[in-house]
C-alpha cells in the first residue's frame, strides 16, 4: 500500500509539470489554489491527557481566499455512548504574526475558517485537544486523535511527531475517508532509542482523515474523556438489574393491589342468607302437568341486568315480549307487500292487567302511545330512540332499589374507566419522561400495563349484594329447568299462554328454540293460527310453524332499530 501512495504521488507531481509547461504561470496558480503541499504536525501529548497540535500548513504556489477545517466533537462508540472531545485556545499565524482565525460551532463540530488569500508563507494553526485521553479496561491510557480531519483541501504529504511523557506501549495510525479508514503509509517511534512517534501519510482527499493513536501504560498519562450517554431504545428501556427489579417489582404490587381491591370492593358478596331465591319454576297441577310461575314479580329485563350486570339489548326486546303476554302490548305482523319485501310488524297499546315498573311504562310509553294508534316497527327509531337511555337509567336503578346492588353497575364500571384512563394519561406521560432522561422506560411500561388492567378489569367491579348473589344462584336453576324441563306438560287447553309465559325468560337465560318448538308442536289442527296467540298477531294464511321464523326477524329487526343510534 506504501509503494502504491508513493507511485501516486510522483503521478501527481508529474502531472503538476506538464500542467506548468503547457498552461504557463496562470494554470499553475490555478491548481496550487486546489492544494496543500504539506500539512506538518508538531504535537505534544501531556501528562494530564491534553494534546497540544500545532500544525504548519504549506500551500503549493497562491494559496485559496481562505482554509476551513472541520474538528469533529464527537465520536460514537459501539452501545449507547460517545466521546466528547473540546477544542480550545485556537490560535493561527503566519511568518510569526497572528491572522484572524474564525472559529464556530456547529453541532458535532468545531470550525475553523483562516483567512489565507495573499499569505506568502505557510499558515501554522495551534489548538488543544481535551478529551482525547481515554482509559483502558486493563488500566493504559489510550490518547487517539484525528490530527488530519475535515480539511477544505487535499493534501499531497502529511507528516506528524509527537513529543510524549513515557514510553508507548502502542502506536498506530489510520488514514482514509472517514468512515472507513485503512493503515497510514508510515509510522513508528515511541522506544528507548527513538521516543518520539512519527507518522507520514499522504496523498489525502479533501476531508480525508489521518488519526494518531498512541498507547501508555497505567499512571503515565491521566485519562479525560468525557463520555455522553446517547439515546436508544436499549438504553431507555434498559433490561439492567435495577430498572428490571424495579418494573417486575411495581407489575407484581400493580397486580396485587387490583386484585385485593377487586377482592375487597368487586366482588360479590356472600354470606349465609345468600341461599338461591327462586325466581320461577314449574309447579305441578295436576299428574304430569306443571305450570309456569314468576315469583316476586321478577321481570326478564330484571333478569338480564343481574346476569350480566348490563343493560343489553336482548333484555329491552325481551321486556318488550314479556309486555306483550302479560297483555299490555300487541305485536301484529303485516303481511309482505312482495316476495322480497322486508318484514313490518305494528305495534298495539293494550289495557295490561297488572303494575308496571318505571323501565317499563317508559318503554310501552314510546313503543305504544296512550291513546295513539298502531306503531310500526319502521317507526320505532323514531319513537324510542330518544328513551333507550332513560329506560337504560331506569333498570338500573330499579336494580339497585330492589337491593341487588349497591351501586348502580354502569356507574361503577364508568368510575373505574374514568379513574384508569386519568392512570393512563400519566403512565403515558411518565414513560415519555423515563426514556427520555432516564433509563427506566420499562417502569412506565409496567404503570401503563396496570393502567389498563384498571380500565379493562375494572369493568368487572360492579358487585352484587347478598340479595342479588341468593337471586343469581335462583337464576341458575331457573336457568337448568328452562334448559331441561319437558316442554310438554303444560295444562291441557292452557298449553299457548303457559309456553308464551316461559318465553321472555328463556330469551335472556336460555332455552329459547325449545320452548318456541313447543309453541310449534302445540298447534293439533291444519287450520290457519293467525290469532290463537292473544299476544302475536299474523297474516290470514299463516300458522304456528311459521313463529320461529317470524320471532327470529322481529327479534333481530327490533333489536337493530332500537339501538341502531
């Protein structure tokens, strides 16, 4: 590689005196202004780790307006650091007397711009380095500096000696670009017999580096560098001991808290008086016949909102089926006007024969008008789009009167949400503060995970009371004799009304399709069955075996418009 530098050198002398022959004076001022001719470096490495550079710079002919060169303040190394180097008491003269050398700062960079134009003798630049004097594992202090970095120009030969406080342990040199430099053409010193290091490179492009790097042992020269943390996602979310220990720490009390809090305020309660209450069976009346009773007046969208703690749309359409049998509401089904007409069904206010809850008597309000004629179901977003909500409200209180909570559900649940989303925005916002200045970003995971164990568990927290716990164990079993009660000992003549009673009850429990089926099998004629139920209405021509289907698209239909919001 020696050999080939050398080879290029004389190439570009050659080439500088034919250029000299064939252009005259004029082309060599021309090309001296591209080049320094040499670039020699006097340096001093002291024992408190500074070096002191100077450096004299020779131009080949008229020099340029003026030189810049560009010191690089920074390095980074393999992880998450980098050196920080400073260039200071810059100083620049030419045959003994100062010029004006402008020196900025640009981020990563010191600059220093000298005002050459008309110079007749070469340029020395003086500077000290700090913090080129890095330790060692093995405790040597390593000094390396780019003594040739971020020049205007290229240089034909750079030359370099260092005056040192010890003996070397080690010297190298490196020359190239900047990113991936390769061996110097020279270098050597640091002994007994020749203590001073001397390093020789050249030709280098513009902003080609040549970097310096001598070796001493322990004591000999004291350590300077100044090291800044960068940041990356390994640093910021480090895996170390302490950040680790710390965030499995605060996941493990996170979890531990919710679940003593859960345990504590969200769980059901019990208790000895927590025995099922019935809520309907099937009592006997005869041999082999049972009809169905409702105890207490419970209703199905009561039913509902205990099971699940929520107000769901199955338990308003259930409601709005139990209205219709107890014999407040009739569900007429018109007949279609073609074959692929969408199915309409009215609506029909009726004189029920007992007392309605508040839910109810807002939901038949809007459904069927005191007073009002038939509603068709097309109508319904309309009419009671605007009362969901308050009917929602209503059951929910009507819960809570009747002692199956102490608290309304939703109101829980939306104090939990509310709590942790507030969480969330902090845990937020202290994970942005952590990785950015520290490196525990995995303690802002962990506050955001519980953060959303908070929101999404917390949903779990609305608790029922003895009562509501001894009324859910009843639900069960009401649940286990609508799933396997024969559907087929209903009081004889009675078997149309008694199926249609276990109906609203088996929408929101269970059970649904086999207690339809029994409707279908109680029909024993072929004649048409448009008005034998007295709550359902249907065309001339249809029968019992058509009600599966038409409960099916009532049920979906209803449900669609009344919460389609």
């Amino acid at each position: 590689m020696s050999r080939l530098s050398t080879i290029t050198a004389r190439l570009l002398a050659g080439l500088l005196v034919v250029t000299a022959v064939l252009g005259g004076p004029a082309a060599v001022r021309a090309f001296a202004a591209e080049w320094v001719a040499s670039y020699a470096v006097a340096g001093t490495v002291n024992a408190d780790g500074s070096v002191n550079i100077q450096a004299t710079i020779t131009f080949d002919g008229t020099p340029p307006e003026s030189l810049v060169q560009r010191f690089a303040t920074t390095k980074q190394v393999i992880g998450d650091r980098e050196y920080v180097y400073q260039v200071t008491n810059v100083t620049a003269t030419v045959g003994g007397a100062a010029i004006d050398a402008k020196v900025s700062n640009e981020t990563g960079y010191t600059v220093v711009t000298l005002p050459t134009a008309g110079v007749t003798a070469p340029v020395v630049l003086s500077y000290t380095v700090l913090g080129a004097a890095i330790t060692e594992p093995t405790g040597e202090t390593t000094v390396s500096w780019q003594v040739l970095q971020g020049l205007s120009l290229p240089v034909r030969e750079f030359t370099a000696t260092f005056k040192v406080p010890a003996i070397i342990e080690l010297v190298q040199c490196q020359a190239g670009p900047p990113v991936s430099p390769g061996a110097c053409v020279l270098w050597g010193g640091g002994t007994h017999d020749y203590p001073d290091p001397t390093f020789q490179d050249g030709p280098r492009g513009a902003g080609e580096i040549v970097e310096t790097t001598m070796r001493f042992p322990a004591g000999a020269v004291t350590a300077n560098e100044q090291v800044r943390q960068l940041w990356t996602l390994g640093r910021a979310f480090s895996t170390e001991p302490l950040p680790l220990s710390i965030a499995l720490g605060l996941l493990v009390l996170g979890g531990l808290a919710f679940w003593a809090l859960h345990r504590k305020i969200g769980r059901d309660a019990v208790g000895e008086s927590a025995e099922p209450t019935l809520v309907a069976d099937f009592h006997p009346v005869a041999d082999g016949q049972a009809e169905f009773r409702v105890r207490d007046g419970v209703r199905p969208g009561q039913v509902g909102t205990l099971v699940d703690e929520r107000v769901d749309p199955v338990d308003v359409t259930a409601s709005l089926i139990d209205l219709a049998v107890r014999g407040h509401l009739l569900i007429e089904e018109l007949p279609k006007s073609s074959k692929y007409a969408a199915g309409e069904w009215t609506f029909t206010r009726r004189e029920g024969g007992d007392q309605l809850r508040p839910y109810e008597q807002t939901l038949l309000d809007a459904v069927a008008p005191a007073g009002g004629g038939a509603v068709a179901l097309s109508e319904l977003p309309e009419a009671v789009g605007s009362v969901i909500g308050t009917v929602q409200d209503q059951l929910y209180d009507d819960v809570v009167a009747l002692g199956w909570f102490g608290q309304r559900p939703d109101q829980t649940r939306n104090t939990w949400f509310r709590g942790g989303l507030a969480f969330f925005v902090v845990a937020v916002i202290a994970t942005i503060l952590l990785a950015a200045f520290t490196n525990f970003g995995l303690v802002g995971l962990v506050l955001i995970a519980v953060s959303l164990l908070v929101i999404f568990l917390g949903q779990e927290m609305p608790a029922r009371s003895v009562k509501g716990v001894a009324l859910l164990n009843g639900l069960g079993l009401l649940r286990a004799q609508l799933l396997g009660h024969p559907t087929d000992q209903m009081p004889k003549g009675q078997e149309l009304r008694e199926l249609s009673e276990v109906l609203p009850y088996a929408i929101v429990l269970g059970g649904y399709e086999r207690w339809v089926k029994a409707l279908v099998t109680a029909d024993d004629d072929d004649v048409a069955d448009s008005t034998d139920l007295d709550w359902y209405r249907a065309p001339a021509d249809w029968h019992l075996s058509d009600l599966p289907d038409s409960l099916a698209r009532l049920i979906t239909t209803m449900q669609g418009r009344l919460f389609a919001r």
